[in-house]
C-alpha cells in the first residue's frame, strides 16, 4: 500500500475514534507536519468524507455526517442492512462483540440523520440455539417495520400469515403489543402482547405482513421472568414459561473451565482450578442429563441432587449388561 493511502487511513481512524482534533495532535500522532495533515485533509475531503474544521485557539477537525456514505458506495438498504448485521452481531457470542460494536460505531457515524434514525430504532436481541442453520431470510422492510413500532411503542395489525382459513374465510389481523425482534436458531422473531388472545406471543417475521397505519401507543408489560432471552428459550423449548429444564444438576468434572463452556449449550459453567471446574446444566430426564454429563469423559464428582446420582448409577449397571452381552457375542 502507497505510503500516502496508508497514511490517509490513519487519519481516517483517528478521525473517527473521537469528536474533535487538534491539528498539532493529529500531526504528532501521525508524525507528520501540520501542513501534511491538512493536505491529508482535503485529500479526505475529495474523496467524500466531511472532515470539518473546528475553530478554536488550537484549531482541529472533526468527522462529521454527510448526506452521502462515501466512498463505500452503498445505498440505503444495503447501508441499514449492514448496520443491523452488526448489532446483531454484538450479542452473537461469537467473540466478535467488540470489534461488531466499534464496527457499527464507525459506520453510524458517517451516516446521514436519515439513516441514522432508522438503524437506531431496530433493537436485536440475539438468542443462539446451537447446532441450527440459519433459514428462512426477512425483507428488511418487514424488519424495519417491527423494529420502529417496536421502538415507538406502538400497536401493530399484521397477517400471520395472509390468507384465508380451512373454511375461505379471510383471516382476521393479528393486533399485538410488540415487545421485542429476536433471532433465534437463524430465524426472526417478534415476542409480542396478543391482544386478542391476551396472552403473549411469539411470531416468525417472515411470515408477518404489516397492515398501516399502525395502532396508538401503549405502555409495555412487563415480559414474563423479566428476560427477553429466558423468555423464548422457555418458549421453544415448551416449558411453558417455567424458567428452567425439568432435571437440573450440578457435578465437578475434572477438565478447564474453557473446555467444559464450549459444549455445555445453556449450562452454567465456574472455574474451580486449570483443570477443574463446576458444571449446572438441565434436561428432560435425570438419565438424559447423566448422558450428557457424561461425554466429557472425564472424572465427574456429583454434587446433586440424588436423582442425578441415581441415574449415573442407573446408566452404570446399563452400560456394563451392554458391555458383557457384546462380550458372551463374542
């Protein structure tokens, strides 16, 4: 890379990564002369990026917003798009959170107010579930709309899905109170208050037609244990709100922490020494969970309760009577 365009990137960054600058600090920091920086300036200028100057005893600039996004060249869907992408991406849990959230910082920034507003009103809260691809795709109209009803907190009508029933009659809208857009296993979802049914709800987005105008504004309710990601975990898993796996124990297993967090899904895992550590996880069944204790082959104290105990033990005298048939087999 020439030293100039190189240079010039640098600036950029350093531009963005605060409100104002004094041109004798962008000079040290650059280790440029201060006649370089404000050719580097109008370099930046002529490119499209509204570098201003800011007045003062020391005198500076300042990144301001445009009423372009130069030079990347998108318009305003794929610049929306890509905005949302990285919110989403700051609760992903894939180890990206701070670069996504320093990522979306630097793109809103150089956004016109326009935009601006529009990605600010999209809320993600992203809930994994492992072992799932990601699906059927949303129209960002469709997601813009929930976001800002979401946002503004207002009633939305929508055909869930549009059509007519079993019998040809056209089916009615629904008319929600909408809480919160989640993803979840790849898919979107809108958690929202049925006001017809007066019981909260769940809805795929890409199913969802929105109807305008949209309906007043209401007061939110309080969403069931209070936790957006509790709340439709609970509900894909049908525990009805429950709050928790039916079976739940603890054990100690003699493996890193680090090991153990990377296959535990939605257990609980604490660091008791490098290897050595403290597991809480959950499923359907006391011999279930013993199963999937046990993959980490390893050596596991049980902590309780004495159901999970049980089911070791159960899952014990199984395993040896299949050992020994496949023995007298052969």
């Amino acid at each position: 890379m020439p030293k100039t365009s190189a240079r010039l990137l640098s600036l950029l960054s350093l531009l963005q990564a605060r409100r104002d600058w004094p041109g004798a600090l962008l000079a040290e920091r650059l280790d440029i002369s201060p006649r370089t920086v404000r050719r580097d300036v109008e370099r930046l200028r002529e490119l499209g990026y509204p570098v201003v100057t800011v007045k003062g005893p020391d005198g500076g600039y300042r990144l301001a917003a445009g009423s372009d996004l130069p030079p990347l060249l998108f318009d305003d869907e794929q610049a929306v798009a890509l905005a949302v992408a990285l919110r989403s991406a700051t609760t992903s849990g894939a180890g990206i959170e701070e670069a996504a959230a320093r990522a979306l910082t630097t793109v809103r920034q150089v956004m016109p107010a326009r935009l601006r507003h529009r990605v600010d009103t999209v809320q993600v809260t992203a809930v994994e579930q492992p072992g799932r691809r990601p699906e059927t795709p949303v129209g960002s109209g469709v997601l813009m709309t929930l976001g800002a009803v979401t946002h503004a907190r207002e009633v939305l009508r929508f055909d869930y899905p549009p059509g007519v029933d079993d019998s040809g009659v056209p089916r009615p809208p629904r008319r929600v109170e909408p809480h919160h857009v989640v993803t979840w296993g790849g898919r979107w979802y809108l958690v929202a208050w049925d006001l017809d049914r007066a019981d909260w709800r769940t809805f795929r987005a890409d199913r969802i037609t929105p109807r305008v105008p949209t309906g007043p504004r209401f007061t939110p309710r309080v969403l069931p244990g209070g936790d957006v990601a509790a709340f439709v975990t609970d509900r894909f898993r049908g525990s009805g709100g429950a709050g928790d796996w039916p079976c739940r124990g603890e054990v100690i297993l003699d493996l890193p922490a680090t090991a153990v967090s990377r296959h535990s899904h939605d257990g609980v895992v604490e660091e008791l020494g490098p290897d050595r550590c403290r597991l809480v996880l959950g499923s359907w069944s006391w011999p279930g969970l013993a199963s999937l204790i046990g993959r980490f082959d390893a050596g596991i104290e049980v902590v309780g309760p004495p159901e999970l105990r049980e089911a070791f033990a159960h899952l014990a005298r199984r395993y040896a009577e299949a050992a020994s048939i496949r023995r007298d087999a052969g």
